[in-house]
C-alpha cells in the first residue's frame, strides 16, 4: 500500500475546496469533478458530492496502491468480501473494488490510472 485516503460526502464542493486549501492549507492532490482529493501529509482527505444521502454520516477508506496488479492482488486475498470485481472507473480515471470490514465499515482498495 502507497497512501490512504479517507473519504466523506459534503453538500458544497467550492466551500470544502476554500475551507482546506485556504484555511487549513492543505494543497489539493486531484480535483475530479465531483470528488476533491487534500494532501495532509500525513495521509489524504477526499471530499465527495455525488455519496448517497444515507452515508452522509459515514466515511469510506480508501487503501491507495500504485498498479492494478496490486489491486488485483488484493481481490485476490479478499474476494469472498468483495462487493463485485475490480472494474476501471473512467469518471474518476482509478481501478477499485469495495468490501465491507466486519464492522460494517466500507473500504476501497484503487489505484489511479
């Protein structure tokens, strides 16, 4: 694994963009439209738009690796908990897959292409 990032839904990506860019001054790593994506050195921040409103209280951790192969690799390991395969999103140009840790929690494991 490369990086983590930990993702929450936020209703106004233009004030989450002000708040941790140039309050907190987090640089921003990757705009993808719907998703914004803060370096905090310490590992990354993703804000999202387009969650469904029922995880609005819930985060989404994100386990970064740096080539499909890995990806792959960790379906491999984790296919029985997997909500499907991995699959190329082409909206936020990553590979991922989901699985639910055994207390409910959602993890993603991608990486960018």
């Amino acid at each position: 694994m490369n990086d983590l990032i930990n993702f929450y839904r936020v209703k106004d990506l233009k004030k989450t963009r002000q708040f941790y860019s140039e309050v907190l001054n987090f640089p921003l790593y990757k705009d993808q439209g719907k998703c914004l994506i803060f370096d905090t050195y310490h590992g990354k921040l993703g804000f999202c738009s387009h969650f469904p409103e029922e995880i609005s209280q819930s985060s989404c951790i994100t386990f970064v690796y740096d080539s499909v192969k890995s990806v792959d690799e960790m379906y491999n390991k984790l296919s029985g908990d997997a909500e499907h395969a991995p699959v190329e999103n082409t909206v936020f140009r990553i590979y991922h897959f989901f699985i639910t840790d055994p207390n409910g929690l959602k993890l993603e494991f991608q990486c960018f292409i």
